[in-house]
C-alpha cells in the first residue's frame, strides 16, 4: 500500500519559519500605515476595496483589524501547508503594492 506523503510530514524549514515571520510583520506594517493614512486623507485613500468595505461596515479600528486578522490567518494557513514560496511572493506583492505607497504618501507630506 502506498503512502501519501501530508503537509505535516515534511520537515519544517528555516527559510518557510522566516517567510511567515516576514509575512507577519509586513501585515502589521500595513495595518499601522493603513491607519494612519486613512485617519490622515480619509477612506478614499484606501485602494484595497475589501479593506475599504470592511472599514466601512464596522470602523476603522474593527474593519481594518479584521481584514488583516483575514490576511494573517492565510499566511499561516499557507505556512502550515508548507507553501512557503506562496507565502514569500503574497510578502513581496504587500511590499510592492501596499508598503511602498504607503511610504511615499507620508514622505510626500
């Protein structure tokens, strides 16, 4: 009988261990950048539409909170499954499209 290797049989890996740090500490960034530019320009500021709509829906402490608690949860989720290199690309498209906007909006005041 032939046995399928799970998920969870793979041995961890230093590289998928500091990913997901990363990816954690990406998500905080743009959590705390998010809301200090949505307290300073407003809502419209926000380009993410699931962002802006949960923000919306429940405030901005709440809906911005559970967005990212959303993100947090499949970044880990993907660790977990040993999707490392998912989880390294999901860090480098924050970096990309949310960190460095951000990072230009508050250096341009």
């Amino acid at each position: 009988m032939a046995h399928f290797c799970k998920y969870w049989d793979t041995p961890r890996s230093r590289f998928g261990d500091l990913v997901v740090i990363t990816f954690l500490l990406v998500q905080f960034l743009d959590g705390a950048l998010t809301y200090l530019g949505v307290r300073t320009w407003g809502l419209t500021i926000e380009a993410n539409p699931l962002v802006s709509s949960a923000v919306a829906s429940a405030g901005l402490g709440a809906g911005l909170a559970a967005a990212k608690l959303v993100a947090i949860g499949g970044g880990i989720v993907l660790h977990l499954r040993r999707v490392h290199y998912l989880v390294a690309l999901l860090t480098a498209l924050y970096v990309a499209a949310a960190i460095l906007p951000w990072t230009a909006l508050f250096l341009a005041l």
